[in-house]
C-alpha cells in the first residue's frame, strides 16, 4: 500500500467529532502529530476525548459564522457530521447537517489558497437495495429515506461545486461500520448470544462491513493519495457477507447454535410505521422503524476493488477478524 501521511502540525477540521468514526478518527490525527480541530453540538459529550489536545468548537454545523471560524487556516477537511436516526430532530435537520453544513464547509475551503483536500462522508444507502449484486460506485442511487436522500443531495452538490470552483475533494461512501465501542451492530451480537435471529420473510440479507480502523485509515489514506482526487470511493471490505454468515460466526463464538425465526414482511412494516408516529408524538427513539427493517430486507454488497486498484489500499481486518475482535471487546466491556 502505498504510504500516505499529512505532514506533522498540519492544521486539519473534523466535524461530527465526537461521533463513533469521527472520534476514532480524531484520536488517530492526534496521534499522527497533526493541529486538530473539532466542531461538535453543544449538547455533543466531549469527554472521552478530553485526553487529546484538540482545539473544540461548539455549535451547529450549519452555523455560517461558526463554520468560518472552524475553517481558519484548515487544510484538511474531514466532514462526517450526521444527523442519524434522531427522533428530536426536525426533518429539516437533516438537510442543514447534510447538506447546508457541506456547502458553508466548501465554500470556505475555496477562499484558502493553501487548502490541500475535503473529505466528504456519504453513504452507500445513496444506492439503495441493489438487484443484482455486487453493485459498485456507479450503480443507480436509490436512497430509501430522509438520512440518505440529503447524504446523496450533499454528494451530488459538492461534487457539481468543485468541478466549477476547483475544490480538490474526496467522496467515502462507507459500507456497514463496526468495531470495539459501536453500538448500531450490537444487537446482532446479542441476537447471535441469544441464540436465535428474526428474518423478514426468511431473507438472507446479503451485507458489506468495514471495521472502524480500517475506515479511518482510508481517511487519512484518500486524504493525501494523489489518485483519490476528484473520486468517489466506496469503502468496504473485500467480501460481502450475508446476515446468517455474521450470525453463524458469532454463534460459534458464543457457543450458541442460533436459529431463525421468519417474520411477515408486510405487517412488520406496519407495525414499524406506527411506532415511528407514536414515537415522533412522544419525542423518544423508535421502538422499531423502517430504517432497522430494512437492514432485514435491503441486499448492500459491492464490487469494492477500486480502492485497491486506485490506490492500493488493502484492510487490516476481513469479515472473520473483524467481528471477532468486535465480539471480543463487546464482551470485554459488558455489553453482552
């Protein structure tokens, strides 16, 4: 792979810092030696990052004056702010996190004659449930609910402003995120301890995973790789896997022999849509909503070879390493 590094004391911004990926990747550009600088919410909890030296500013990431602060001398940018999943958000939240933000962001950027690259975090969600896989970077955009529609329109906006302004960026669309600390898989990991796995009308979801370390490596790797420039990267790992293969390892991690139980697609949904409304009324998480459902339902595999071919990029973890060094700390930690 070839070796790629932001020189020391380089003054570098990460929104949506506090994050799962964004404080992993935070605690890495630290550690990298480089002057990090971080916009979070008010309301975001800084501590498990308050051992790094890291220059905090708070408030909202569609904030104009805010933004022009943050971006003061910044030649990188790593933009992975989200507004994910949030039953108190608005709907027009979405579109000021995602897509509001990346525009204030880019235009700032511009004005820096010494700003090197913008690194934008999308979503494979863009494309939907894909046929016939594996699918690719190219493959048709169907996003299949608010999050994904404004990631996508964000995407699309950044990419038609730089190619008009010069912007040097470079689009990740990660695949399924996991490792030690996330939570969003967990509950995979409890159903494989559990010894059983629902199934929506017993389909076998087929899923692409990347481990966090190895995301945030291709951050800092897309950062500075002179082939990434102006291109859009699906980061995944080099196998798909499907849902019973996940649960099967993990069973055999446990020492459970799961079993699964196939669930009515149709009333699933419905009862799905229901305690979404419910839930927004009472301005608490979703018991169950379409958004977990389709986890059961959407195939997400990919041809992920460009990021090998391109740049030769290769990850430390497969699915096997992954989930079981996952399945490890989660263990460790006492969450299962």
């Amino acid at each position: 792979m070839t070796a790629t590094q932001i020189p020391a004391g380089t003054t570098v911004l990460v929104t949506g810092a506090t994050g799962f990926t964004g404080a992993n990747l935070t605690r890495r550009l630290v550690q990298d030696g480089l002057r990090v600088r971080a916009l979070a919410r008010e309301t975001s909890n800084i501590e498990p990052l308050e051992d790094l030296d890291v220059e905090w500013l708070r408030g909202d990431v569609y904030d104009p004056a805010l933004v022009a602060e943050a971006m003061r001398d910044v030649e990188y940018v790593f933009h992975l702010a989200a507004c994910f999943r949030d039953p108190k958000a608005a709907s027009d939240e979405y579109g000021k996190v995602h897509v509001d933000s990346t525009k204030l962001l880019a235009q700032q950027a511009v004005r820096n004659r010494n700003f090197k690259r913008f690194v934008h975090t999308s979503t494979m969600g863009v494309h939907g449930h894909i046929e016939n896989p594996p699918g690719s970077e190219e493959s048709p955009y169907s996003p299949g609910d608010l999050y994904q529609q404004t990631k996508l329109e964000a995407e699309l906006w950044l990419r038609e402003f730089s190619a008009q302004q010069g912007l040097p960026f470079t689009v990740v669309r990660p695949t399924a995120i996991f490792g030690p600390g996330d939570r969003r898989l967990l509950k995979l990991f409890k159903f494989a301890k559990r010894g059983w796995c629902p199934l929506i009308s017993n389909h076998d979801t087929l899923y692409h995973l990347i481990h966090v370390d190895d995301l945030t490596s291709f951050y800092v790797h897309v950062a500075t790789h002179p082939a990434a420039l102006g291109e859009v990267f699906l980061c995944g790992n080099e196998t798909y896997t499907s849902l019973r293969a996940i649960i099967d390892l993990l069973g055999d991690f446990f020492d459970t022999r799961p079993k699964y139980v196939s669930l009515p697609r149709g009333p699933m949904f419905m009862l799905a849509d229901a305690s979404e409304w419910v839930s927004a009324k009472l301005g608490v998480s979703p018991i169950l909503y379409r958004r977990r459902l389709a986890f059961f339902t959407k195939d997400r595999a990919f041809d992920t070879d460009k990021s090998r071919r391109l740049l030769g990029f290769e990850c430390k973890y497969d699915n096997e390493s992954g989930l079981l060094d996952t399945a490890r700390a989660y263990r460790a930690a006492g969450w299962i």
